[in-house]
C-alpha cells in the first residue's frame, strides 16, 4: 500500500474541513433561511445536531489519508504531546484554512438566492451571545434588551473549556488503555463530544472551538458582503486564541488525570 505523504494528507485536510464547513454553516444558513417551519421548527438543537453529524462524516471521509485533524487546535494539541511532526503544524494549519474558506463558498453556492435577499447575514462563525440577564428558564426575552449582555471574557474561558473537552473526547476515543473504541466508532464519539459541548457550552461563544472553522468562513462572508465580522477585537480572541490555549490545555489534562491513572499503563 502507498503511503501517505505530506502532499496527499494536505489535500486531505482541505477536503475534510471543506466537508465540515460544507454541512455546519450549511445546517446554520438551512436554520436562518428555511421557510419551510415557523421559527421554533429549527433552533439551537438543529444547529448542535447538525455540526455534530458535520465533523462524523468529514472524519469518516478523511481520517484515513490525514488523520482528519480539521482543526488547528487538534493540530497543535497533537504537536505538543503526541508526537504529531512539528514541520507539518503549519501546512496542516494552512490546508484547514483553505477548506473551511472553500466550505463556506460551498455554502454561499447552495444558499446564495436567501443569503442575497436577506442581505448578506452572518451564516459564517460565531459570536457572542446573551448572559442570563434577558432569559431564566424559558422567559421570552426581545434582542434588543439581550445585545451586548455577553463578556469577552466569558466567552474566552468557554472556548477554553469546549474545546478541552474536544480534546478528551477525541484522545479517550482512540486511547485503547481507556475504553476505547476502534477507527469505525471513534468518531462517534468525537461527534457526540462536539454535540455536548455545543448543547451545554456553546451559549455565550457559539462554540467555535476550531480556529480555522471560524476564521476561514468569517474571511469569506467579510469579502462577500457580510458586514460587521471583524469589529473589534471579538474576532481574534474566543474563537481563534481560545482554542489553541484550550487544545494544549486539553491534551495535557487527559494525561494528567487519565492517562496516568489507567491500569497497566506502561511505566
């Protein structure tokens, strides 16, 4: 059998975040744009359900060429303390960059007809969102009194977490020490730990937790007419920083606490 060199895993990578972006931003401009259901007919679950089914199919197409990182801060994790060649974190970041761009112009290409006629929305990366103060167990809220209810700082600590638990979700599924399962359901559980993250963290950021599933689509709805995606200093920070902080952070942890302590652990 061919092995697989730098060229083929690159092309990889392109394909499987491009397959990711494809299916999440395509699932959230499906949410946004729908006429088909009144507005409680698509919400928050279809998003999360939708993102999660995005990274099982783009990892089942791919793992086996690149290992299917499609995400930076995977990339980087792996380089610190998994033994992932450091020469190839920067190629791999790049490929992952062009496929989440190429996705989003796969979306654009399904949804261009409602994205033009409702004026170019943000279907593309996350951003903040409201802190309690609007809401409490269901209470009806208007946007108008929820805008700017969110911190920075909030946000930033939870792309740390989401994507720490990333981390453990994707290393505990192949860690054949732990209950690990093979190569054909791993990934499921890597698709159910980005659907829990989303469901129960992903609030106050929108969960980016892959610098390169947000910044890749943010740069393509900024050329296309999307406006307001790189005010601030939003933009930088939970959705690209954050992750890179939480995937080391992750993998370093997962040793810590688990892989330490499994039995028959080799000394």
């Amino acid at each position: 059998m061919k092995k697989n060199n730098l060229t083929g895993e690159l092309i990889g990578e392109v394909f499987g975040t491009f397959i990711l972006i494809l299916l999440g931003d395509g699932v959230v401009a499906n949410v946004g744009l729908a006429p088909r259901l009144a507005a409680p007919g698509y919400n928050w679950n279809t998003i999360t359900i939708g993102w999660a089914f995005a990274v099982i199919i783009a990892v089942y197409i791919t793992g086996g060429v690149s290992g299917a990182h499609i995400n930076p801060a995977v990339t980087l994790a792996l380089a610190v303390k998994r033994g992932f060649p450091w020469a190839k974190v920067i190629p791999y970041m790049i490929a992952q960059m062009i496929g989440a761009f190429l996705g989003a112009l796969g979306v654009y290409l399904c949804y261009m007809d409602g994205l033009v006629a409702a004026g170019m929305p943000n279907v593309w990366c996350t951003g903040p969102g409201g802190i309690f103060d609007g809401t409490f167990w269901g209470g009806a809220v208007s946007l108008a009194t929820n805008v700017g209810s969110y911190s920075l700082l909030t946000a930033f600590i939870c792309e740390i977490f989401g994507t720490a638990v990333l981390l453990w979700g994707i290393l505990a599924s192949g860690d054949a020490k732990n209950l690990g399962l093979s190569n054909n359901l791993g990934v499921f559980v890597v698709g159910f730990t980005v659907l829990a993250v989303g469901l129960s963290l992903g609030g106050p950021s929108g969960y980016s937790i892959n610098p390169a599933r947000d910044l890749g689509p943010r740069i393509f709805g900024a050329i296309f007419g999307t406006k307001g995606l790189f005010d601030g200093i939003y933009w930088l920070l939970p959705p690209v920083i954050a992750p890179l902080i939480g995937g080391v952070l992750g993998v370093f942890t997962y040793d810590w606490f688990v892989t330490a302590n499994l039995p028959g652990k080799e000394e």
